[in-house]
C-alpha cells in the first residue's frame, strides 16, 4: 500500500510554494522601483509649489 495523503494539505503546500514566484511577477509587472516613487513624489511637490506660488493674492484681506 502507498502513504496516506492529506489531500487538501497537498494542495496548501503547492499553493505556498507558487506563491513566492506569482508575487515576483506582479511586483515586475505593477510595481515601481524605489527611485521610480521619489521621482514621482518630487514632481508632484514642485508642481504643487508651483501652483501655490502662481496663485493669485484676493484684495480682501479677511
């Protein structure tokens, strides 16, 4: 007779052993590099600086 297997563990253990690759593919297919998200946050803060520096001053001063 052949070993007793726990089907559904079998299943969990291929599952967490794909697990690792599946997320290497999303992290290359959607996410950005760390110089990629700096880049981004400083052009985001000078275009806001910009903005806020071409805003126009109201008459009222209240």
């Amino acid at each position: 007779m052949g070993e007793i297997v726990n089907l559904r563990h079998r299943r969990k253990t291929k599952i967490r052993a794909e697990r690792p690759a599946q997320a290497a593919s999303n992290r290359a297919r959607f996410g950005r590099s760390p110089a990629k998200r700096r880049l981004v946050k400083t052009v985001k803060l000078k275009r806001a600086r910009e903005l806020d520096g071409r805003r126009l001053q109201s008459g009222d001063d209240s």
